[in-house]
C-alpha cells in the first residue's frame, strides 16, 4: 500500500529530527544509516526513499540544528530589553545545559571539525548557519548599542563556539563551569 504524501513528509522529518539529535552527540562519521533509523523507529531499507545519501540527510540535519538553535537564542533575546541583549545571547549560548547535551545544541560546536571534511551539501548548509548566527549576534549587538558590530560578531561567535567546545572537554563539572562563566565574562567585558 502507497503511503500518503502527508506520511511520506512526517517520516522524512522523523529522520531528520533523529539524524540532528544523533549527528550532534555522535558525529556524522560516527554513526550509519542503519543505526540512524533504527533511531528513527524505520528500517533501514526505507532511507533511500527519502535522501539521496546520508550527505544530503547530514545538510538537512544540521539545517534543522540551526533552526532550533537561532530559534533558541531569539527567544532568550526577546524576553530582555535592549541594553541586555547580547549578555542573554552569551548567557543562553554558554549554559551548562548547553554544555552538557550536544545532541540539542549548536551544530557548529557539535559538528565544525567534520564539515570542514564533508561534503559540498554540508559545508553549505554550514556555511549559511553560521552567517544566520552571525546575523543575531549582529543584530543584538547593534541593538545594545555596541560600536563595529560587525567586527565584533565574528570574536563573540569564535569565542562562544571554543568555550563551549572546551568546556565539554575538561573532566569535571567545576572545570566546566569555569570555563564557561570565564568566557561569557570575557566576552562580555571586551563590548
């Protein structure tokens, strides 16, 4: 029996949505189709039937992390005035929840170092992710006021991406919190 094109969408993004989360905590290289879904809940058999490979599945879920992270962001931002802006970005960015659970976070911190060495379709959607990002830290620094932000959005991205990434390499959850509380000061005090 055919599937309904309606089907056919909800079982696509069931894969998605399972390839972001698994991408993000395992790596692209770390983890294979079958196992991606099984996740899902599908056989492997049927992935085909949606992507082309698991390139083209790796575009879309890092697309579909980005969504979700600058939804994140936003949000935290609109429930400040303006001269608090940017400190609820950094704030909301370097949180230990953040730091804990990579399969929910930012796909740059999750996943940068693999699609340097992915393929075209991921390097793109990369590429376009990191410019939306840099769009909202823009944003929210001309919105507080703060001169060049344009310059200064790219070292508030590098340093909030490389606190995060240090800060779930270190072995204890002091060392963590420092890491993460040093940088969002850091940053913080240089705008």
């Amino acid at each position: 029996m055919k599937q309904s094109r309606e089907k056919t969408l909800q079982t696509r993004q069931r894969i998605i949505t399972a390839a972001s989360r698994d991408f993000r905590e395992k790596g692209i290289n770390g983890v294979g189709v079958a196992d991606l879904m099984q996740s899902a809940g599908l056989t492997h058999g049927g992935f085909y039937k949606h992507f082309d490979s698991k390139d083209a599945l790796a575009a879309e879920a890092c697309d579909a992390a980005f969504k979700v992270t600058l939804s994140e962001l936003t949000q935290s931002t609109n429930q400040v005035d303006d001269h608090e802006a940017i400190q609820a970005l950094v704030t909301a960015y370097l949180s230990r929840a953040h730091s804990l659970h990579p399969e929910q976070g930012c796909a740059i911190a999750a996943l940068g170092s693999e699609a340097i060495r992915s393929d075209g379709q991921v390097k793109q959607t990369m590429a376009i992710g990191v410019e939306n990002l840099l769009d909202l830290i823009r944003s929210q620094l001309t919105r507080q006021g703060v001169h060049d932000a344009e310059a200064k959005a790219h070292g508030v991205l590098a340093s909030l991406v490389g606190g995060l990434l240090l800060s779930r390499t270190v072995p204890t959850s002091i060392q963590s919190k420092a890491i993460l509380n040093d940088t969002k000061q850091f940053i913080l005090s240089k705008l």
